[in-house]
C-alpha cells in the first residue's frame, strides 16, 4: 500500500499540471529548489560570517 510506482507518479503530475499549468508548476518547482539550497546553506553554517562580519563593523 505504501509503494507508489513509475505509474502511478505520471498520473499524478498529469493531474497536478491539469489543476495548476505548467507555468505555475514550473514556478513552484524552482522556489521549492531554492529553498532547499537556502535551507542547506543554513544547515552548513555557509553566509553566517558575513553577517557576523556586518554586525562588528556596524557596532
């Protein structure tokens, strides 16, 4: 019941690109990658010494 095949999968993103458009379907697709990337960044600690950075020199 868990398992979701080849299939299945096309069937649902024929039904998700007939509700939604491809344009927003693609649309959701990219911010949905960037936030991961942001997320990831996040994860690894990567745009925090800049900021630290900014926050010396404005003190």
């Amino acid at each position: 019941m868990g398992n979701v095949g080849t299939t299945e999968l096309v069937l649902i993103l024929a039904v998700v690109i007939l509700l939604f458009g491809v344009g927003r379907v693609s649309r959701i697709g990219g911010e949905m990658g960037s936030a991961i990337r942001e997320f990831r960044k996040g994860l690894r600690g990567e745009g925090e010494d800049k900021n630290d950075e900014a926050e010396v020199k404005k003190s």
